[in-house]
C-alpha cells in the first residue's frame, strides 16, 4: 500500500558551454540532482485493542517512514507529507479475519528544529484482507503544513490510529512511547516571498457523518470573518461554517462534516478560499457507517494524489560559438523539459531558472545577466491546467521564470517546456571555452 518511499522535489542544473574563438575546445559541466533521503526509523510504541478484544495495551516496535514532494521549499511553500507505516507495533485484535478496505488510518507527523509543531495525516479506507490475529498491513497517510521559517525542519513519525470498519466500529490508537520519535526526513527552507503564517489544526483526522470537529486557528488578521469549509479533494463541500478572529488573529470553532467525501478542512478570510489568505487543508476523514441492505456489497475505491515532478531530456546545451573581435550572439536550444502536475490540488506551479556568470580560461569570465532566452511551453491535451511561458528576457543570476501554470479549482496535467537561449558575447572576449551552469527550480 501507499505510495513510494521517496518523493522528491529537485532542482535541474544544466551545463551551458559556448565556444569563444573557431578551433577552442567545449566545457560542459554535468547535471546533479539535489535531494535528500528520507530513512526508515523504529520507535517503542504504545497501542490499546479496542475493549471488546479483551487483550491488554500492546507495547512493541513501529517501523516508518516519512517522505515529502518538496525537499528544498521556501517560507510560504506548502509541502504534502507522506507518513509511511510500514510495520505497525498494533495487530488485528480480534480472531475473526477482515477483509479488504476496511482500515482507515490516521495519525500526526512532528516538526521540529526551525519550525516546530503537529501536522495531521489521514489515509484512503484500503487495506489487503487480514487474518484473525494477524498483523496490520503496511498503510500509508498524508498531510500538508506551510512552511513559516528558514532552516532545518525535521520530521518524525507521530501518534497513529488504526479504525476498522466491519461488523462493529473499532479504534485502536498507538502513542509514542518516547516523543518525538526518531527524525524520519528533513528538509532544507529558505527564504521566500511573501510569507502566509496562517495555521489551522483540528481536534481529531476522522469521524462519521455529521461528527462536528473542533477546528483551531493562529495567525489570521485580527477581527477577521473567518470561514470553515470542507474540501473535498480539490472542491468545497457544502459543509461550512463562520466565525470571528480575536484580537490576536486566533479562534477555535467547530464544523459540522456531513460530505462524506471529505477530505479535508480549510480557513480562509473573505469570500472564497485563497492561498494567500487560508489556511489548510487539515486533513480529515468522514468514515462512512451507514448500514448496508441486506444482501448487498458496498464497493469503495479511491484516487491518491501524486507529486509535482520534472524532467529533462538531457544536461549538456553546446551553444554555436562566435569569433574573437567580432563577439555577437552564441545560440542555442535547451534541452526539453516535462512537467508533470499529478497533486490533484488547487495549486498551481512555477519553474524558474537563474544562471551563473561564464568562466573560462585565465579566469576570464561573461557576466551571467548577457544570456537570455525565448521560452515555450505546450500543455498536453486532456490536461486540467494550461502553461504560460515566460517572457523573453535575461535571465541572470537572479532569475527569471521559464513556465508557470495558475492556481485554479483544479489543476494538473503533463507540460513540455523549451527555450531558445542566446548569450551575448563583448567583441574581445579572451579566445577559450566558457561555461555557465543553469539552474532550474519547480515550485
């Protein structure tokens, strides 16, 4: 079950390389990938059988994971964690066996070191049949948190509950023996733009129809209206509620959940959701209780969410070369690169590109901000989404946007992304090879 065990955002280095004088050799400087690896831990865990099994609280070992579609964000990026248990401390409690699809997990990650705090996951109701006594079965559970601070932000495995649904409604919640649990994943933050610090969390990640959850929010504008609303997916149930911001730009209200396919809870000021004004979503399970006809099979099914990923077609881009005393344009095409957006969300995408200065022989350099390019982007057809490129220009050590796709009610697709670059060679440029390397960030 779950998805893989790494995910990761990373940023495409390609080699730029221009020829100065005719008979001059060419430099490239090769690709890298900049990532971190997520490891699996072991942590004492603490779990409690639901009272009808009428076995004790079991103590034993939880082996996870945790992993995140953005290694290397910035402050005001939101990140999509992935809790991994792989080996749950808990087994099925009970002798009779259960069948498929009826476990729901949920459970928190922890943060800490530059920004600390819970982050709520919930996972799909899918489970592989699981005999009478038998262990629980691998699962898997997500959750997003916005990134408020630079730094090292580390992340571990936090409490998690196991519900079953057959015949009965059980729980069986596993604590922490020890908190925090042993660091699974970290991630590098850096400064960003404009930084949303707004925060919700929620009392519980699941309930049954018409549950009301105890919603808690920071860091909103003082007096603000705020409302409550579930999310289905990337779309607004009807559930909702309104409440006022204290003095501090904080509250605690509840909502009622009755869509039962919710999948989380959002706070926005305003009229409508936007990123740069809510906060969320906390992830939120509605776990369906509904008695069945007699004689009759309910059959349930599921789409996860995947990452925002990129490749390229290659990491060498050998530019025409120019001649000494006459300098002019070194031209060239980028090699080919393909988005693809699989989150399912409302948020849309960017990626951009800074450059660093020329060098060549006799540490003689070419400023970085003489390249430029003419981008180009297509969308593949079906695609939710639709690519912008960006605008014809320098690029430079500071950058410059490649593509982007806009935020939406709902976005994703596959994108192609090219360039025609040009750099702009000063006449008595010293004769050699020259390279710069060329940084592409998808965010």
């Amino acid at each position: 079950m779950g998805s893989p065990t790494r995910r990761r955002r990373w940023a495409a280095l390609l080699g730029v390389a221009a020829l100065a004088v005719a008979g001059g050799g060419t430099l490239a400087t090769p690709a890298s990938a900049l990532a971190t690896a997520s490891q699996q831990v072991d942590f004492a865990t603490h779990c409690i059988p639901p009272p009808i099994a009428g076995i004790p609280p079991i103590d034993g070992t939880t082996t996870a994971e945790i992993t995140v579609d953005n290694a290397a964000p910035k402050v005001g990026d939101t990140v999509t964690v992935t809790y991994t248990v792989v080996t749950p401390a808990a087994s099925n409690p009970v002798d009779l066996a259960l069948p498929a699809d009826i476990m729901t997990p949920t459970g928190k990650v922890t943060l800490t070191g530059a920004q600390t705090g819970d982050v709520t996951v919930a996972g799909p109701k899918k489970n592989p049949p699981v005999p009478g006594k038998g262990s629980f079965p691998s699962f898997s559970m997500t959750g997003t948190f916005t990134v408020t601070k630079a730094g090292a932000i580390n992340l571990s495995p936090g409490d998690y509950n196991i519900h079953t649904s057959y015949i009965m409604e059980l729980d069986t919640p596993c604590t922490v023996t020890n908190p925090p649990a042993p660091v699974s994943e970290t991630v590098a933050a850096t400064g960003g733009g404009e930084t949303n610090l707004r925060a919700i969390s929620l009392d519980a990640a699941s309930g049954k129809p018409g549950d009301s959850v105890e919603v808690r929010g920071s860091k909103f504008t003082a007096g603000a209206t705020v409302t409550l609303a579930g999310r289905a997916g990337a779309t607004e149930s009807a559930d909702r509620a309104t409440l006022t911001a204290d003095a501090q730009g904080s509250f605690t209200g509840t909502l009622a959940v009755n869509d039962k396919a919710t999948t989380g809870v959002v706070a926005y000021e305003g009229s409508a959701w936007s990123a740069e004004k809510g906060a969320g979503p906390a992830a939120y399970v509605v776990i369906d209780d509904t008695p069945l006809p007699e004689n009759s099979q309910q059959l349930t099914t599921s789409v996860q969410a995947g990452t925002l990923s990129m490749s390229q077609a290659g990491d060498t881009v050998a530019m025409a070369p120019v001649d000494f005393g006459k300098g002019g344009f070194s031209r060239g095409s980028l090699n080919t690169v393909t988005v693809k957006d699989f989150r399912g969300g409302p948020a849309g995408w960017s990626l951009t590109g800074k450059v660093t200065d020329f060098k060549g022989p006799g540490g003689a350099t070419i400023d970085a901000a003489k390249l430029g390019w003419t981008p180009v982007c297509t969308t593949k057809d079906g695609s939710p989404s639709t690519c912008v490129a960006g605008s014809p220009g320098s690029v430079g050590s500071a950058g410059a946007t490649l593509a982007s796709a806009p935020n939406g009610t709902v976005t994703g697709g596959e994108f192609t992304v090219d360039a025609r670059v040009s750099l702009n060679v000063p006449a008595f440029t010293a004769p050699g090879a020259y390279s710069g390397v060329l940084t592409l960030t998808l965010s």
